[in-house]
C-alpha cells in the first residue's frame, strides 16, 4: 500500500474510534470559542491603535 493512502487509511479509522462530543456540549463550546475569540480580537486591536498613537506622539515630541 502507498505511504500517503495508508496514511488517510489510518486517520478515517481513528477519527472513527473518537467519541465525539454531543450537539449538546458542542454548541455552547462553541459559543465560549468565539466569545473569546472577538474578545481577544477586540483587545488586541484596540492595544495596537494604542501603541500605535503613543509611538507616534513619541515620535512628534523627538521629532523626525
């Protein structure tokens, strides 16, 4: 058998072995992932605008 089909042979059989988790549990892991992902997304976001500004106001207070 070749390397790269025995390799996806394996993988449909483990993921067949895998107790995935019910609709139940799923959705609000779900929810608890995005809600952090935009959280995250929001911070970061607003603390680059703030490092940002403040190199910039560095920058005008030192000049060029």
């Amino acid at each position: 058998m070749a390397g790269p089909v025995k390799y996806v042979k394996e993988v449909v059989k483990e993921g067949k072995r895998v107790r995935w988790p019910k609709r139940e549990q799923l959705i609000p892991a779900i929810v608890v992932v995005i809600s952090i992902s935009v959280f995250a997304a929001i911070f970061l976001s607003l603390e680059d605008y703030t490092a940002g500004s403040l190199i910039q106001q560095i920058k005008a207070a030192f000049g060029k």
